[in-house]
C-alpha cells in the first residue's frame, strides 16, 4: 500500500511539474500569438485593399 501511495505521489508530483511547465510556456507564447494575430490582421486589409484596386483596375479595361 505504501509503495502504491509513494508512485501516486510521484506520478502527481511529474503531472504538477508539466501542467507548470506548460502554463509557463503558454504565458511565453501569448505576446507572440497577440503579435502574429494582429499582423495578420493587418495583411488582410492589405490584401483587401489590392482586391479592390484591383477589381477597380480590371473594371476600366475595355471589353
């Protein structure tokens, strides 16, 4: 019983140290996630804008 209860512990203790690692990686991603989304938010209007310019360029030509 007291060798079940010294794995337990160990398996918690390999379960607490990960669920910590993990938290404290997220918490290194999320500027560079925050920076990337508003990047790509940026790239969108950009590619939307040329869209248009496009379509408008497009809609001037004889035909």
């Amino acid at each position: 019983m007291d060798e079940e209860i010294t794995t337990l512990e160990a398996k918690l203790t390999e379960l607490v140290n990960a669920v910590s690692l993990l938290r404290q990686e997220n918490n290194e991603m999320k500027p560079t996630v925050e920076t990337l989304q508003e990047e790509n938010k940026i790239l969108k209007a950009k590619i939307n804008e040329a869209t248009m310019k496009i379509e408008n360029l497009l809609g001037q030509l004889p035909g």
